[in-house]
C-alpha cells in the first residue's frame, strides 16, 4: 500500500462530500502530519478515519486486496469451532431449538465482530485473548444456575488435532487452559435459549467495542437485536 504523500480532497469532493467536510478533511490532514493524530480530539480522529475509509486505496505494483474481517485467522478460528460443535450436535439427540451455550457464546461473538468489523490484527487479537476467561466464566455461573440444562460431552482438542493432521495451522485450541479431560458440553433446553443469549449479548458486545484497540474510537452504536450479517 502506498502512503499519501498529500491530502486527496478532490477525490473527497468527486465522492459527493460536501465543501465543509472536504475542507475539514484538508485542515485535519494538514494537522495530523505536522503534529500526529494524538494531538487531536476523538472526533476529529473519528472524521479521518471515516474520509480515509471512503476512499478509494492506492496501490503500487501489483493489486493488494484487503482481507475481509471473515477471512481474519482470529474469525476463522473462531468460527472452525462453532462449525464442528454444529457437526457434534447433530448427531445428539436433542429436541427442535436446544442449543450448546459454547456455540451460543461464539455466535454472538462472531456477530459483534461482523457488525463492528476491527481490524483484528496483532493488537487486537492479543488483547482479544482476554476473552477466553470471559467465556470459561459464563460457561460455569451458567452451568451452576441454569436449570434447563442438559450435559453431554464435546471432545474440545479433537477438531484441532485432526485439522493439524491435514493442514499447517497455527491456532491454539480454544480452551488452552482447560482443565484436562473436562469436555462438559452443557445444552440449553429451547425455552431458555433466548435469554441466555440475550445475556451473552449484555456481556460481550460492550466488551468487545471497548477491548479492541482498533476499536476504541467508534462511533458506531450497539447492534439492534435483529441485526444479522445475513
């Protein structure tokens, strides 16, 4: 990717923007490279950002396309989990709309990421490693106090062993701090799945927006509760 070596306020302008918003983008511009970005206010960080955004990227050489957040290692990792407990509890014997409190927790993280859409580069995934706690901590006051709960048994190394053996992958499991032979899979009875995302939902979505350093000046407001990437 090639660095501007100037404002591109006519690009702005063919955009539609509006002459207020390219001047502010120019005098915001100008600022930020005789002084930094830490000198300036959230907002006027957050408009940078929105102008860079819009634009279109330069490139040199051969084409660089962007990976999607869905192609990102981190939300590849978490979603090659969700797929194989799908698989698992496929083959249980459950009744119509019971659902595993693992895949609902990866579900609604994998929303949030879809709506905000972080980077999820280095700083964010090694910030995101906080959440593994904060999963185990939902799993167990859950498994304590819910009594529509039905416990099997989910093999958590299995579907990492078994795609090490097929291809090179760097992934940790999902639980690394598992205690050793716990694979308590505990499934919600359908009348209770609701609340309990509901409840996953109050956790994680305000913790995600404020723990991703690539998402601590958005603006962007809580996902409503029928918002879907589908």
């Amino acid at each position: 990717m090639v660095k501007e070596s100037t404002h591109r306020a006519d690009e702005l302008k063919d955009l539609g923007w509006s002459s207020d918003d390219v001047a502010r983008y120019v005098e915001l511009w100008d600022y930020r490279q005789r002084w930094g970005a830490i000198n300036l206010e959230r907002e006027d960080r957050q408009f940078l950002r929105k102008a860079e955004a819009a634009l279109p990227a330069i490139v040199s050489g051969k084409i660089s396309i962007k990976k999607t957040i869905q192609e990102k290692s981190y939300y590849r990792r978490l979603r090659f989990y969700l797929n194989a407990m799908d698989v698992a509890e496929s083959k249980f014997d459950l009744p119509l709309g019971a659902r595993g409190l693992w895949p609902i927790i990866l579900e609604e993280e994998l929303r949030a990421l879809d709506y905000y859409e972080p980077v999820l580069g280095l700083p964010d995934t090694i910030k995101a490693k906080a959440l593994e706690p904060v999963r185990e901590d939902i799993i167990e006051k859950s498994s304590k106090s819910e009594r529509q709960l039905q416990l099997l048994n989910f093999d958590f190394k299995a579907p990492l062993d078994e795609l090490k053996i097929k291809e090179t992958v760097s992934w940790k499991p999902l639980r690394e701090k598992q205690a050793a032979g716990d694979n308590t899979y505990p499934v919600l009875k359908p009348g209770a799945v609701s609340d309990f995302r509901k409840e996953v939902r109050k956790q994680l979505i305000p913790l995600i927006r404020s723990m991703l350093p690539s998402l601590i000046d958005t603006d962007k407001p809580e996902p409503p509760d029928d918002w879907s990437r589908e």
